[in-house]
C-alpha cells in the first residue's frame, strides 16, 4: 500500500475505497494491467472447445472463421460482464474491481459435448451456456445458504479435478494437436521446441522479474514461443488479411437446440463457478480493503455472473466467472478501485468488436497454446492441492476423498465402461468431473464427522 500511495495514486483511504478513481494516467495503465493478466487465460478456452469441435485450427477450414468469432465473444463479454459487476444494475453487480472472463472450469462439460461436431455441435452448447447461466443467475438469491455443503475437501477436490482433466489436452496441444496424432509430425522436436520455449520463458519471468512483467509472464510466454514458432515457419497469416476491421456480435448465431447433458452438465458447474465467485470476492474485499465482504456484494458478483453467461451464450460466448489471477493483483497493487477495471473493460469490449484481432490470436500454432496451457492447467490442480492442504486427513475425509477421485478420474479415463448407458447420462459422468463434485458433496452430507 506504500509503494502505491507513494507512486502518486492516492492516500490509503482512497486506495481501498472502490468508488475512488485515481489520476487518470496512472488508471489508465493499471486498467491494461487487468487485462494483461488475464488475456491469455481468456481466450483460450475458446479456442479449445474450436479445436475439440474440429475447426478451430487449419486456415484452410471452411468453419476457421468461426474461430474468430468464438475468440472475438471472449474479448466482448469478458468485457461486459466486467462492466456488470464494476458499473452494476440495480441488484446485479458487486460495485467492486473483479474482473471477469471466459471459465475454464466448464471445459470438462463443453470438450465432450462438442468433441468431432464441427458447426452442428455448437447450436446445443451455446443454448446450454445460456440456460445455465439464468440458472447462474438464481443461485444469486440463495448463495449464501449452501456454503456449508462446500468445505475445503470438496471444493479443493473439485479444483483439482479441474485441473487434472485438462492436463492432457495440454500435453495433446505442445505434442501438434490432435489431427496430428498417428502422424511422424506428432510429438516431434519442431512441436515441442516452441511449447518449451513458452514454459521457459513464463517460469523465468514469473520467478525472477517483478511488476507487470511477472504479472503477465503467461501472456509474455506465449509471445516468446509465438516468435519461436514463427522463425520455425510455422505461423500462417492467411485469415488476418480476409478478416474485418469491424463486426457486431450475432444473436442465435448457430440456433438453439436443447440438450439435456449440456444443460444439466452447465447448471451443475454454475453452481461450481458461484462458490469460486464467493471466494474471489472475499479475497477481493480481505486484500484489497482488509474488510469482509457483504452479503449484498456476494450476491450482487454472483447475479452479474449468471447474466454475463447467459447473455454471452445468446451471442455465442463462453460461461464467464471472476478470474482468481485478478484479485492477487489487486492485492499486490493494494489498488481498489472498480474504475480501474472498467477501463480494462472497455478495452476489452472494443478488442472483441475487432475481428482483425481474433484473427491475430488465431495465429497462434497449437503447439504454442499447448505450452501455455500446460502451465495454466497446472496451476488449476496445484491451487486444488493447495485448498486440499488445510483439510484435516482423518479417515473419514480421507474415505471421501478417495472414493469421489477414484470414481470420477477413472470413469475420465476409461468412458468406455459407461458405453451401455444412455448418452446423455456418458456425457455428465465421463467428464470425470461432475460425478466426482457429486459423490464428495454427498458423502460429506451424509457420512458422520468420525470414522471408528
């Protein structure tokens, strides 16, 4: 908090006041800073759930620019919903800087219900991405009752099971990707030259540097291996040119269609992504005005989620939640001003209004992306590991625990013993995810407190 009041921002009390706007061309570079620190996190899940579709990748593809489209969404409504909760409307919005973006949280839902559909299967997940989130935005009016039923050994289960389904698509991404598997290319040094040079460059920066460089070492990272990949010759610019300097988001883009595992799968990790909120919030409150946060404050992030969702499904985004990265930068800039977000927002909001940008993000090699999101995902599992550390290891929890990961990682890792069920209910168990949330909230409830 010196380092900030000293640096010309304000007294302490203004820092931590959300209402307060500091000197214009200091907020203006803390704004971009937010966005800095979750860009790359946010587009990437977009072009994941492209990638498991089958055109996100190969600007040959008739369906490439649909790509664009999914990436310019991220940008649009990582912005907006930042704007539901910075600027607010009437109950929606915690009035406070949390910064919202594209969740990877629902890729273990979204990668299966799209997996080898190309167009045809976005139409289901977006009409689930938009009914999930009104049923987002319900949880708003009861989030506070059903933090009991989520202790440290379930949501740090559920966080690690998060990140340990998508650790492969990581590995599967820096080895080519997956229309390269059975291919000499696959897993080749040229592949993997470029992934390490992401992980190398992330690590060196985020360890040994300070400030905005090592906030942003992910998005640096990924620069460093998308000039590695370019002097490798693997970079194509054949879309950049074609793509417009301007185009509007599209209602029903690719129509509705209702499907029950989606909904079902996008309703259950709603109620996942409210928790995270939940904390998020409070440690947004505790770090950057060391106070609690407000019952209404909690509602009010946990509204603008389930709108900022549902509104992004309409258009076809992606669910957005807070992003946890953001509130530890807060707590490092000690500033807690909402107004600083909101010009990250708008910044946002004109970068996903510009196809010419999405277009640019497509660029990067696959293997690239694999690099980073070897480290993201890794990070999801080890902040799991980290929320599971303050759990007391009886043999109840530990019965618990070894049940639902057993369970859900198995059936993650073999779907084809649920291949006589009904594919709604493959869908919502091979994910590996939702069966083992189920199985550790209910054992929880049910189990005693001690174990003979």
């Amino acid at each position: 908090m010196t380092d900030a009041t000293s640096s010309g921002l304000g007294t302490p009390a203004q820092l931590s006041d959300p209402n307060y706007t500091p000197p214009l061309g200091k907020a203006v570079p803390l704004g971009i800073q937010h966005v800095l620190a979750m860009f790359a996190s946010n587009v990437t899940p977009a072009i994941i759930v492209a990638g498991a579709a089958g055109f996100g990748f190969g600007s040959n593809s008739p369906d490439f620019p649909n790509m664009i489209y999914m990436i310019q969404m991220s940008m649009l409504f990582a912005g907006i919903a930042t704007l539901f909760q910075t600027i607010g409307m009437g109950p929606v919005g915690a009035r406070l800087p949390i910064v919202q973006g594209t969740s990877f949280a629902f890729l273990p839902v979204m990668i299966p219900a799209v997996a080898g559909q190309g167009v045809a299967g976005l139409a289901g997940l977006m009409t689930g991405v938009a009914i999930g989130g009104i049923f987002h935005f319900i949880i708003g009016t009861f989030v506070g009752r059903i933090r009991f039923a989520l202790p440290p050994l379930v949501t740090g289960l559920i966080v690690l099971m998060i990140g340990l389904s998508l650790i492969k698509v990581g590995i599967q991404y820096a080895a080519g990707g997956v229309p390269l598997i059975g291919k000499p290319e696959y897993g080749s040094l040229a592949m993997w030259t470029p992934a390490l040079a992401v992980i190398i460059v992330t690590l060196a920066l985020k360890f040994f540097t300070k400030g905005l460089m090592s906030v942003a070492a992910v998005l640096v990272g990924l620069i460093a291996g998308y000039v590695v990949a370019l002097m490798m010759g693997q970079v194509n610019f054949g879309n950049v040119g074609r793509a417009a300097m301007f185009a509007p988001p599209m209602p029903f883009k690719w129509g509705f269609e209702f499907n029950s595992a989606i909904i079902i799968g996008m309703c259950f990790m709603a109620v996942i992504s409210a928790i995270e909120t939940v904390g998020d919030v409070s440690g947004i409150c505790k770090g950057g005005a060391g106070r609690e946060a407000t019952d209404k404050e909690i509602a009010g992030a946990t509204y603008a989620d389930g709108l900022g969702t549902a509104v992004a499904g309409v258009f076809g985004g992606l669910p957005n939640t807070s992003f946890s990265q953001n509130v530890g930068l807060i707590s490092m800039t000690g500033v807690m001003s909402r107004h600083v977000v909101t010009i990250g927002a708008i910044f946002l909001i004109v970068c996903g209004l510009i196809p010419k940008i999405g277009a640019i993000v497509s660029t990067v090699p696959i293997n690239v992306l694999g690099g980073g999101v070897i480290v993201m995902f890794g990070m999801v599992a080890a902040a799991g590991v980290n929320m599971l550390s303050g759990v007391n290891w009886n043999r109840r929890n530990m019965v618990i625990f070894a049940v639902s990961l057993s369970i859900g990682l198995g059936l993650q890792l073999e779907p084809g013993a649920l291949q006589h069920l009904p594919k709604t209910a493959q869908i919502l168990l091979t994910s590996g995810l939702l069966p083992a949330a189920f199985l550790s909230i209910v054992l929880n409830l049910i189990l005693p407190e001690e174990l003979d």
